[in-house]
C-alpha cells in the first residue's frame, strides 16, 4: 500500500459520535442497521448503514461511541441517504468490530 503525507491524512475527518438511534435495514442487499450518529452541535446528527449486525443488536448500539468519518460525501443507499461512514475492523468471520474510544470523549471530537 503506498504511503500518504500527512496533509493527505488531515483532510480526513474522523471524529467520535454517540449512536442515538439503530434500527433494521431490510431493504439493504447484505444485513445492515440504520444508525443515527450524534456528532455534537457543530456537525449534529448524521445517518449512516453499517453492516455490523453479527455482533450487534440495535439495542447494544445505542449510547455506544464510534469514530466515522464525517467529510465523505453522502452516498444514496436503497432508501436512505449515508451521511458519513462508521470504522471498523473485519474479522476472520467477515464480522466488524466498531472502531471506538475506550473513555467518554465529547461528540463531533476530531481524531489526533
């Protein structure tokens, strides 16, 4: 993989935000959650589809902090609008695992 500059890296804004809202996504092609993502009130609230659903139920989301990236341009997906992309990590299984913070951290906070 070829190696990027640091200028390159910060026009990505990956930044924390609390999941408020998941729900089932039936219309999509593979399993997925909509999920409402509060990015604080610089940003606010953003919907994305994540397929994470083999380790996560809509309730275990809820409150759950998760870094995304917020400066992507919005993507139709069957009916809904993607409005930043939720990171995570593939397994062996093909499952994610969210990318998160281990502390609280304030929603909209840009990674460093």
């Amino acid at each position: 993989m070829a190696e990027i500059s640091w200028e390159s890296f910060q026009q990505i804004e990956l930044r924390v935000g609390t999941i408020v809202e998941a729900s089932d996504f039936p219309e999509a092609r593979n399993p997925s959650y909509i999920l409402r993502i509060d990015f604080g009130p610089d940003i606010g609230v953003l919907k994305s589809s994540a397929q994470i659903t083999d380790l996560y139920t809509p309730e275990t989301l809820i409150g759950k902090q998760i870094i995304a990236v917020t400066n992507f341009p919005s993507k139709q997906i069957g009916p809904i609008m993607s409005e930043c992309l939720v990171t995570g990590f593939h397994q062996p299984d093909r499952s994610v695992v969210l990318a998160s913070t281990d502390m609280p951290v304030a929603n909209g906070t840009r990674l460093a």
